[in-house]
C-alpha cells in the first residue's frame, strides 16, 4: 500500500487512477508483475511480484518513482499541490501472500472504493460517433 503525501485525495478521477497504474505497468519491463489494483481517495493496493534480484527498497523506490514521473507529465496541474516533486508518502504496507490468501488479497484490492465510500468520477476524454 502507497498513501499519497498529506493524505490528499487524487484518486478521485479516473485519468489520475489510469495514469498510476500506466506508470506502474512501465516496470513489467523489468519483470515486475501486476494483478488487481484498488484505489481509495489517498491511497492504492496491490499485489506485486518483484523479481529477486531488487530489494523491496529498490523496488519500492522504482514504484514509486515510475508512478509519480507517469502523474506529473500526464496531470501538470499536480505540480501546484506538489511543488517539490514528491507524490508518495514516506509510508508503505508490503507483506507477503502465500497462494491460499492470494484470492483473499485480490478481493481486498477489488473492493477498495466500496470499503472507503468513494466514487469516482470518468473524466477520460469520450470518442465522438463519426459523422458523415
């Protein structure tokens, strides 16, 4: 689990949810792999495989990094509410999950926006019908 820095609330609009898991995907590269995300309002869960030869330091650091570059050149406006740069808090949950609690962890993740009671908004930008 990653919270936001000052507990703000940007994951309210979907452009800002897709822009974090697309900076977070960037490390499928580097043999990270992803399954379910579940974004609150501050923070987001997911499960992670981390391939052995990062530490979790190094893998932590490579998330969060990744995922703030991918915030702040798709959002410029978050640079007004984090003018120095840092999108995460210093905190962070990481545990591991064995098989049999790995369908347990992905429903947690799942249900994440019903949990806190936020609803999100679809801003993405719709496709128009063609006109002829």
């Amino acid at each position: 689990m990653f919270k936001t820095k000052c507990k703000f609330a940007c994951f309210r609009k979907q452009s800002h949810i897709d822009s974090c898991i697309e900076g977070f995907r960037d490390l499928e590269r580097f043999g990270f792999v992803f399954d379910e995300f579940g974004f609150a309002d501050n923070h987001v869960h997911f499960p992670v495989n981390v391939p052995k030869r990062y530490s979790i330091q190094t893998a932590e650091i490579m998330l969060k990094s990744h995922s703030a570059k991918k915030i702040f050149e798709r959002h410029p406006g978050f640079r007004k509410r984090y003018p120095k740069g840092g999108f995460w808090s210093g905190y962070e949950h990481h545990g591991s999950t064995g098989l049999i609690d790995l369908e347990k962890s992905t429903a947690y993740c799942r249900s994440q926006q019903q949990r806190h009671g936020v609803t999100v908004i679809d801003d993405r930008q719709q496709r128009l019908p063609n006109v002829a």
